[in-house]
C-alpha cells in the first residue's frame, strides 16, 4: 500500500496538477491531472482502502464516448484459449497477429464496431503494450480510456510514465463510430430468455434437494450410488448449460460460474430422485420383520432407531425414520420393532414403515 504522502509525491514526480483537496484536508490523497503541451491530459484517481491508497487509476477522458458500451482490453491467458478451443468463447480477431495473440477483447458492441474502433495500428501498438507491460486491463468507451496500477506500480514512477504514455497513445487513436449503439440501446436489445430458463432450472434442483423426502432405505450403500447418479445427472446438465451460454466472450466465465452453483444442488436434487424413484416404482412385495431394535433419538420429525439383523453378521444398522412412517406410537425402550420393507425398483431395499 502506498502512504498518503507517498500518492502526493508520485503527483509530483509526474508533475500532476491537484485538482481538488478531499474534505478533511487530505489532500495528499487528491486526484491529479497530467497536461501536456498537445494530446490528451490523464487524470489520476487513487484507489482508497480503509484509509490507505492500494492503486490508482489513470483515465483519459473522451467526451465523444459517453454513450458508447465498454470495451475491454485485456492480457490473453490460457483459459480465454481453452475457452475459444472448446468453442464456447467467442473473440473478435482483427488481423493483426501481435494483437490477436496479445490482447483479449470482451464487448457487448457489435464485431464490426469494435474493430474499426480499434482499426488504426497505432491504437492497436498502444493495447499490446499496455497489456504486456504496466496494465492487464484496459477499458474503453463510457466517456474515457482508463487503466489501473497498484500501489506496487506506483512505488515505480517509470512504470507509472509508461502507462501514461502507451494510454495517451490508445486514447488519440482509438476511433469512436459514429453508429455506436449506446449502453442502453444494447441493454434493450440483449437476450436474456436463457437466463431465466438456466435460473428456473437452478431453482428447480435446489427445489428438489432441500423439499423432496423420499424414504429411508436400509444401507448406505444406496445413498452413495444415488449420489453417483446425482454427480451424473450434473454431468449431463453441464452440456445444454455450455449450448445455452456459448457464443459470448466472457462465456467461459459464467459457465464456470454456472457450473458450480449447480454442483452445489444438482447431486443432491439427483439423489433424492433416485431413491424417490427406487420407492415410487417398485412393484416388490412388502415384507414385515420384527427385529431388536433401540430409540436413540427423537425429534419434531424423526426418530432415530438403531435395529439389529438387518445385515446379515454385521453391525447394528442407524435409520432415521420420518414421523410420518412410525405407525403407532413408541416406547421408550422398544426392546424390538417391526420393519415394513419392500426390495426397491432399483434393487434397494427401503422403509415403508415401522410400527411398535
């Protein structure tokens, strides 16, 4: 983190104009203003965190970009490379290999636009050298050209100058179409039916994990295996999920995104349905066993019982058993009950119900 006086010093070591003190007389941490003799100036903002300066951001303002959408200008890593290999990202190339390679483009404007905003080679020069050196991130449009250091950057005066120059050099040959659609015009024109149809269907297995209650079966067993076929299920989810967010240049990121809120219920909700489907269809016949069997627990809506013999030579076997499935009502110290259980239309047998 930069020092209040610190900020003020680097205004200095550029020879930065203040263009207003903060309330409180802090005007060590005041933004500044770089003039030159011809060509854009840059205002300086620093970037405040509980007190101290943590960056700062340069920014060349551009009155005749106002209205126009945000182009980002960023540093090509490898996951933008699987994302456009996999074919989900979609990004704008214009031809120039140093650029391509270079520098990643996300922007709602159209292809077209884009690229003869960025159609003079100097404005192209500027972006690579930004993204390759003092910022990984450029953004053009809503009235200005800006980039951000850190306050590491800045303890650097020489990489604070670089900046300023390559971001003076973006800004003066960056062209702005006179037919730019303006934010709100591609606000009007987005497509957001796929959203609520990937939302509904979040809600859905959420929905599905937490309300469904399908009775108990005997063994763990079955669990873990319909918690496979849940983990399956989300599998086969993450394909009409990758066809429904490709096309974009940030679809990599909110598939991602997607992806792992849907690995938060998915597995469950397809668990439940599992086991709720092994009950609802099961055509077996009802087999009722007395066996020892002992209350450990009770609750507003279960009861915990642990019963002996269900496995044959093994363990006492723990069931928590719905209120609603105890037929009668329970001692204390049962001694034994009677388990109602049929075999399972998936071969797991499971509780119909327990009775004194």
């Amino acid at each position: 983190m930069l020092r209040r006086m610190e900020f003020a010093r680097l205004a200095e070591a550029l020879g930065g104009e203040t263009l207003a003190a903060d309330a409180g007389g802090r005007s060590e941490l005041a933004p500044f203003v770089l003039r030159f003799g011809t060509g854009p100036e840059v205002h300086v903002y620093p970037e405040l965190e509980e007190g101290a300066c943590v960056g700062a951001v340069f920014a060349v303002l551009r009155a005749d970009a106002a209205e126009t959408p945000r182009i980002v200008l960023r540093a090509e890593d490898a996951l933008d490379r699987g994302g456009k290999a996999v074919g989900l990202n979609r990004e704008l190339q214009l031809g120039d290999p140093a650029f391509d390679a270079a520098v990643y483009v996300e922007s709602e404007a159209p292809d077209a636009l884009v690229a003869r905003a960025l159609a003079d080679p100097a404005a192209r020069a500027a972006a690579v050298a930004l993204v390759r050196g003092p910022a990984r991130e450029v953004q053009l449009g809503e009235g200005r050209v800006t980039a951000r250091l850190s306050a590491a950057q800045l303890a650097e005066t020489s990489v604070a100058q670089a900046l300023v120059t390559s971001l003076r050099a973006l800004a003066a040959a960056m062209a702005v179409p006179k037919d730019m659609p303006t934010r709100g015009e591609l606000v009007r024109r987005r497509s957001v039916g796929h959203i609520f149809v990937i939302a509904f269907a979040w809600l859905l297995t959420l929905g599905l994990a937490v309300l469904l209650r399908p009775p108990p079966v005997l063994a763990w067993g079955p669990v873990f295996g319909a918690l496979g076929l849940g983990a399956l299920l989300w599998l086969v989810l993450l394909v009409p999920l990758g066809l429904g967010l490709r096309g974009a240049p940030d679809s990599l990121r909110w598939f991602t995104l997607s992806a792992a809120a849907f690995l938060l219920t998915t597995p469950f909700a397809g668990m439940k349905l599992a086991l709720w489907a092994n009950a609802a269809f099961d055509r077996g016949p009802e087999v009722a066993t007395r066996l020892p069997a002992r209350v450990v627990d009770r609750s507003e809506t279960l009861v915990l019982v642990e019963v002996d013999g269900l496995a044959a030579g093994g363990p006492a076997t723990r069931l928590a058993v719905p209120n609603d499935r105890v037929l009668g009502t329970l001692p204390k110290a049962p001694g034994s009950l009677i388990l109602t259980t049929r075999p399972g239309a998936l071969g797991w047998p499971w509780l119909v119900d327990l009775r004194p």
